[in-house]
C-alpha cells in the first residue's frame, strides 16, 4: 500500500511535467505577425518550460539570449537561454539581480515584439525587485512575519504585491507597448492567475489599504521593518502608484494561458489509482486551513465511511501551519504526523497508508516532499525513544517522521502545481483471506 500510495503520487506529479505542458499548449502561429521574441521564464519549472518553447520558437525570431530563473536544485542548461540560480523558499541576492535583468530586458522590447513569459509555482520568491527604499532584508523579514503568521498565500501574495516592482502586474507594465503572453503552471489553487508569482502579468485588485490590512489582522504590524511600513502608508496616502488595476490599458496587449495545475494532477491521481484497483474517492481538490487541523478532519471523514474493497480518498490543496515551536518541518510533514496521532487516538480501522508531499519535492525549509504514514508509524517513533505528540507541538514533525522512516523524498522534480494527498484504506482480512 506505501507503494501504491508512492506511485499515485507520482503519478500526480507526472500529470504536471512543465515541458509537456507547454508543448501541449505553445502554437508556433502565436509568434506570427511579430519582429522578435522576447523569452523569459521563472519559477520551480522555468528550465523545462523555457526548453520547450526553444523547441517550438521559429528559429531566428529569438530576441538575443532567453532569460530562465529557477531554485538552486532545478538548475539545467537551455539552449540559447541565460539559466539562473536563485534562492527559494527564501530570496536571496542572486534572485535580486536576476529579477533586475528581467526588468530591463522586456523594457527594451518594442511594440511589434512579443515578451513570451513562463512563470510556475515559486516565482515570487525567485524574483524578488523590491519597491522604493526596502532592502532585501526587509522584504525576507516581512514575508517571514507573514509565514509564520499562518497566512494564507492570497494574503502573502496581497503584501508581496505592494512591496515590489514585478508583481502585481508590475512586469507587464514594464512590457508596455510590446505584447506579452504567459504561460502559467499554476501552484494556486483555483488557478487564480494575479496569485500565482504574485500575477506580475494580470491585474491587481487588491490595494495598499489590503496589504496594511492584512498585516493588522495578523499582528504582526508593529514587527514590519520601518521602511516596509512607511512604502505602505505613502501607498495608502496615493504618494506611490497603484499596481495596474482591472481594466488598466497596459493589458489589452497581454494574453495568459494555463498550461498545469492542482486539478489536473489530481484528476491524473485519480486515474492512476483506479488502475491500481482502488475505488476512488475526490476528498477535497480544494483542502486549505491549518495542517494539523484538516489532518483530524479528514480522520473523522475516513471513520465513517464504509470500507468494502480497496479505497483511495484523494485530494489537492495547501494547508497552512501557524509555527508556535522551533523544529523542523512543513505542512505535508506535520499534515502526515498530525494524522497518524489522530488515528491512533481516534482508531482508524482497517489497514490505511496516508501520504501528504509537495509537488516541488521540497515541503517547508526540508529535503523532504512530505510524509507517508501508516498504523505502525507511531510505534517506530516510540521505539526510537521519542514521543510524536511533543514533535507535532514543536512543528518538529522532519525529525519525527525521519525517526521512523516515513519521509517521502522525491529531491527537486523541476514542477510545482501546490500539494497532493492521498489516503488509501483496505479492509482487514480474516483468516480465510476475506473481507
């Protein structure tokens, strides 16, 4: 069963492959009636996404040398394409510079040129421009403040938004008068493009106001670095622009297509363990809310169902963990953990295997993709001399689920469309070998 879990999984992950998305997608009559070509990509999946459209660009249309920023893991060469590493979950200098380079090139492109952007999911942490007088410094504290918040990613992406150059439409007002095009994997759930990357080619329609907001409402305010807080009031008072609004004419000449997403994975999930002869159950393709959380409610969920034959509970999503210890971990590990406590306080019947993992292969600031646990994880955890339920507490759940072996480690798999999880359930065999 934890392989069959495990190759669910994968098979998720496969659904999402960047350069089979957009090959699916990329028409070579899109560049038609344009002078030159514009490449820029960036995201967890920007070296896949850019050799695709290498691929499929006609030859000599190229815009001197592409532009791909990635995380250190997924870095790879691209024919004709200037590849950058960057930091990610957390910016870092390299990123900055990278994110520089971006903006001047596509302000050099020309109204009968086309900027061909591929964003995926980490583009917001891969080009960090900050705004005004912030320091990259300042920016990685406020954004700091807001994971360990507990906030969402549209309310993250709402204070990134009014703290940057790019985001938040900022690239596509730099593009202006040139067209633009992107192509989106998307790693928000909905696929609402103005959060993916922080949408640096759609629209804003959150404010300054929001942001301040948003930042109030967690509590973390009076802990912004000063510079941060004063670019915000100056916005909110109108001494600093807006980011582009709806309706803005700069996005008459941009065009989006999504190209992967959560859903698509899920539904390929779905498929792979109907082949493996489960009976299949969508759990949620929209699971959100506080990790340990939603862990006891899809326990509860499980309890009550009948379970005949082989049964796989699917879902996609990303949950949100609110730090209040100082271990290690991230939301599919402490997902996995809170899980296999509620299970054994709860006593989930039948044999079960529940896997949760980040489609990226990195959940939280781990080598790990996530956690797969099962009815004797607990009591590998116990033999090992360490008590599960003080680690959750802690958010330590990588050296608990690294105790007892149950960490999913995929490395870096150059995609990411959020998390997938999956709950596989059979029913105990007796002694004649039926249910």
């Amino acid at each position: 069963m934890r392989q069959d879990a495990l190759s669910i999984f994968q098979a998720g992950i496969a659904a999402a492959d960047p350069y089979r998305a957009v090959k699916r997608h990329l028409e070579p009559a899109l560049f038609d009636g344009y002078a030159k070509v514009h490449l820029i990509a960036f995201g967890k999946a920007a070296c896949a996404m850019a050799q695709a459209a290498q691929d499929i660009i006609p030859a000599g249309k190229l815009a001197g040398k592409g532009i791909a920023v990635t995380n250190y893991e997924n870095v790879s060469n691209v024919d004709n394409v200037d590849v950058i590493g960057a930091g990610h979950p957390l910016p870092d200098a390299a990123g900055l510079e990278a994110a520089q380079r971006i903006a001047e090139r596509v302000q050099l492109a020309q109204q009968n040129e086309l900027v061909l952007v591929l964003v995926s999911g980490g583009g917001s942490a891969l080009i960090p421009y900050p705004a005004g007088q912030i320091s990259l410094q300042e920016k990685i504290a406020t954004t700091d403040l807001l994971l360990a918040s507990g906030a969402t990613i549209n309310q993250i992406n709402c204070v990134r938004k009014h703290l940057s150059h790019l985001k938040g439409g900022g690239l596509a007002k730099l593009a202006a008068p040139a067209h633009l095009h992107a192509f989106i994997l998307s790693d928000v759930l909905g696929d609402d493009l103005s959060a993916i990357a922080s949408g640096p080619t759609v629209a804003d329609d959150t404010t300054y106001a929001d942001a301040i907001g948003v930042l109030q409402a967690k509590g973390i305010w009076q802990q912004v670095p000063d510079t941060a807080r004063q670019h915000l009031q100056q916005g909110q008072l109108g001494a600093i622009a807006e980011t582009p609004k709806p309706g803005d004419d700069i996005f008459k000449a941009t065009g989006h297509t999504l190209v992967g997403s959560n859903t698509i994975s899920v539904n390929a999930m779905l498929e792979a363990a109907r082949k493996l002869g489960y009976e299949t159950n969508l759990y949620s393709e929209h699971l959100t809310g506080e990790a340990k959380a939603e862990a006891e409610k899809w326990l509860s969920y499980a309890k009550a169902l009948p379970v005949n034959k082989p049964l796989a509970l699917l879902a996609g999503g990303e949950t949100t963990v609110t730090l209040n210890g100082n271990g290690r971990g991230g939301r599919n590990q402490e997902m996995a953990l809170a899980f296999a406590i509620a299970a054994e306080q709860q006593g989930l019947s039948g044999d079960w295997v529940f896997l949760s993992g980040g489609t990226d292969g990195r959940d939280g600031p781990t080598d790990a993709a996530g956690g797969i646990v099962d009815p004797n994880t607990l009591k590998r955890m116990k033999q090992a001399g360490i008590n599960p339920t003080e680690l959750l507490e802690n958010n330590d759940s990588y050296s608990a689920l690294k105790t007892s072996g149950d960490l999913v480690m995929t490395g870096a798999t150059g995609t990411n469309v959020a998390d997938l999880q999956i709950l596989l359930i059979r029913p105990f065999l007796n002694k004649k070998g039926h249910g």
